[in-house]
C-alpha cells in the first residue's frame, strides 16, 4: 500500500513561515515512511528458530502468506493513531510465523514450548527404544535360564556315564578274578563289556563336547544381555523426566521406530547390532537346546541298551556255567562209579591172578593139583601124551597179570579224570559266583535318578 500525501487546508492561520515549516517536517516525515516501507519486504519469521522438522511443514504456507501480506499504517490515515508495535500472528499459534516487522514477545515461550515437544517425542521414542532393548534382554535371560538347566542334565548324564564307566571297568576287574586258567579266557561276556565300554566312551565324548558348545552359547547370550541392558541404560539417560504413564501427543509406530536407525536419534545402529546379535543368539541357543534334548534321549536310550546287554550277557554265562557246572556233577558222579566198578573189577583179576598162582606154600597144594600126581606121571609115559594143565595155567596167569595191568591204567585215568571234572566244578561254582557278584553289583549302583523322569520317558 502506497503512502497518501495528507492532502493541507487552504486556510491561512498565522504566519506563512510558521505553515512552511509545518510542511516540511510532514513531507519530511512521509519521505522517511516511505524508505520504512520500502524495507519492510524483509520481513522476520519465527520458523527459523525452530527445528528442520517443524520448519518444513510450515515453510510453504508462511512463505506465502509473508508475501501477500502488507501492513496498514494507521500513522498516515490518522496522525495522532498509535503506531502498531506487535505483528498478527496467523490462527495456531503452534505454526509461530509472524509477518511483523521484529518478533513478537511471546518468542521465547513459543520455543521453550516447541522444545519441549521435541523433547518428549524424543524421549517417547527412546522409552519405546529402551523397552524394547530390556524385553529382549529378558527374553535372553530366560533362554538363558532354560539352556543352564539343560546344561545341568548334560552334567548329570555326564556323572551317571563316568559311574557306568566305572562300573564297566570294575565288572572287567572282577571277571579277572575267576579261579581256572580256562575260566579267564575271554569269552562272550567280556566282549560285550568291550563294546560297553567302547559305546559309553563314545557318549561321553559326544556329551563334552555338547557341554563346551553349551558354555559358549551362556557366555554368548551373557554377554548379549550385558550389551542390551547396557544400550538399554545408555538410552535411559533422557527418561529422567518422563513421566510413567503415556504421555499425550503424536506417538511413532514400533515398525517405524525400529527400522530406521539414526546416530543422533533414538534408535542407534549400536541399538539395531545389539538386537540382531541378540536375536541370532536366541536361535542359535533353541537350536542348540533342542540338539541337547536329542542327543540326552538318544544317550538315555543307548546307555540304557549297552548296560542291558552287557547284563543280559553276564546273566547268559551264569547260566550257561551252572549248566556246566551241572553236567560236571553229573558226569563226576558217574565217574566216581566207574572208578568203583573198576576197583572192584580189579580186585576181582587180583583174587583171580592169586587162586591161578595158588598157594605161597608148596606144602599147602592139594595132591590133586600138584603136576606130579601119579596119574600124570603114569598117562605121560608114552609121547605125545602132555597134559596141556600147565600150558593154560601159564597163559590164564599171563592174561590176568595183562588184563590187571590194564585195569589199573584205565583205574587211574578214571581217577584223573574225576579230579579234573571236580577241579573243573569248582572253577565254574566260583566263575558263576564271581559273575553273580559283579552283575549284582552293576544293578545295585545304577543310579536309576540320575537323568529327569521326562527324559526317561522320551527314551524308553
């Protein structure tokens, strides 16, 4: 709007010279509006002092506004009006755009006032930030929790194969024990305690080896929680004065907070890192935890079949050894009864060797039987007439002196024979003995609670 001469009155009152001074402090004074209003096309707009964020949602409709509007001056309308000393400000004062010449009073309240919107909405967005970052921690301390107790079960079935390998190295000690050089010979059942102890070493080894993974994975989910509760704490820097109920004003969805990181804003890339380790820890730990589980079922089941076997073995070579045992009795007894029928055999060949012989005392021979008897001598005068009596007494007394000789070897090996089916005998009693003791001592230290009912359940 272009300033209007104030058009004088034609009336002279009082001196000319008095009017022409009055003249020129008004053309005077309409010169210096004039140059004022020429420089008021820079004009001054609160939007600068606030945030990039604010500014530019009101940057275009400030802009415009600044420029279509002019100011009225009421000085060259009515002279003794009272010059405009504050700028309009548009409807909101929240958009803080002005189209007055110098800022309005209120300039400072406004700024403390859009500070503190920036500020809350900051610290909302840590608060959503922060607890975020203590939730996953939880969750990391339950898996924690949960793959700790897992590896609790590893200890106790690495505790429960040490005393089955104990056991297996005691049961080998004591088959040692058994009496006979035939009874210590390896045999079936210690084949089995082999392969017994060969399966449970193999366990063992597998479930170290789960055990070290197990203690990384803790470290690593420790370490994970100490660097969430860490940026968690780094982040709750600003939540002093955030009140715990949710606070008014324009909120930010989760997706959107977590997704875009920001060095200088409320979701860091460290933020961001820490939820991703964390999260692939998290995997990697159920995965690991459901690796425990199968292989403690799978252990379970295999130690359970080894040590059956093993005693199914044992129980086999008892019985089988009282079996023998048995037979020894039975064929020592009949051995014995051969031993008596031979004796008797013998001292029958004896008593019948000593009547063929006959008396020790010539003078104790019958006259019938003396070779000299005057029948003998009276038939034998003619040749070829020889009584063959002395012939065969010759060879009967040969034949039994031969047949007693054989008896008496076959008496003796009867006799050895017994004594070996009793030696015999004797080793498998105490063989069957020493087998009964170490499978009774398997089955009473078999710690049957070492390992969860449930895992026994899944293995059986």
């Amino acid at each position: 709007m272009q300033v209007q001469s104030v058009p004088l009155s034609s009336v002279t009152i009082g001196p000319r010279s008095w009017r022409d001074g009055t003249v020129r402090s008004i053309r005077r004074a309409e010169r210096v509006v004039r140059q004022t209003r020429a420089g008021q096309s820079r004009t001054w707009s609160a939007s600068a002092c606030l945030t990039p964020e604010h500014s530019d949602s009101t940057a275009g409709t400030t802009g415009d506004k600044i420029t279509k509007e002019e100011s009225r001056d009421c000085v060259c309308k009515t002279a003794l009006s009272r010059p405009q000393t504050t700028g309009s400000a548009f409807p909101g004062g929240s958009q803080g755009t002005f189209v007055a010449p110098f800022p309005p009073t209120s300039l400072r309240e406004q700024c403390a006032g859009v500070s503190v919107a920036v500020a809350g909405d900051y610290m909302r967005r840590v608060r959503e930030v922060e607890g975020q970052l203590r939730r996953q921690a939880g969750e990391v301390r339950e898996e924690g929790i949960k793959l700790e107790r897992e590896r609790g079960h590893l200890e106790r079935m690495l505790r429960s194969l040490r005393i089955h390998l104990n056991i297996n190295r005691r049961s080998s000690e004591g088959r040692t024990r058994r009496p006979s050089t035939a009874e210590t010979e390896r045999d079936g059942a210690d084949y089995l305690l082999l392969c017994e102890r060969r399966e449970l070493a193999q366990l063992k080894q597998d479930l170290e080896g789960a055990l070290r993974n197990t203690l990384t994975q803790l470290q690593a989910l420790g370490q994970s929680s100490r660097k969430l509760l860490s940026c968690a704490s780094e982040r709750a820097r600003v939540l002093e004065l955030l009140p715990r109920s949710a606070s008014a004003g324009r909120h930010r969805s989760s997706a959107e907070t977590f997704t875009k990181t920001d060095p200088i804003g409320s979701f860091t890339p460290e933020c961001k890192e820490a939820l991703d380790e964390s999260t692939l820890t998290l995997n990697q730990s159920q995965l690991l935890r459901g690796n425990i589980r199968q292989m403690l079922t799978s252990a379970i089941s295999r130690q359970k079949a080894a040590h059956c076997t093993a005693n199914d073995g044992l129980v086999k070579k008892i019985a089988e050894t009282v079996s023998l045992q048995q037979n020894l009795t039975v064929m020592s007894a009949a051995t014995r009864q051969a031993m008596f029928r031979k004796q008797r055999e013998i001292n029958c060949i004896r008593h019948s060797h000593g009547r063929l012989q006959g008396p020790e005392y010539s003078g104790d021979i019958l006259s019938r039987e003396k070779l000299d008897r005057p029948l003998v001598q009276v038939y034998q005068r003619h040749p070829g007439t020889q009584l063959p009596e002395a012939a065969h007494l010759i060879q009967g007394s040969a034949a039994l002196r031969q047949c007693l000789t054989s008896s008496e070897r076959e008496l003796v090996r009867l006799q050895r024979a017994c004594l070996q089916l009793l030696d015999d005998r004797h080793g498998k009693s105490a063989a069957a003995q020493v087998d009964a003791a170490v499978t009774r001592m398997r089955r009473q230290q078999v710690d049957r609670r070492a390992m969860p009912s449930f895992l026994q359940q899944g293995a059986s």
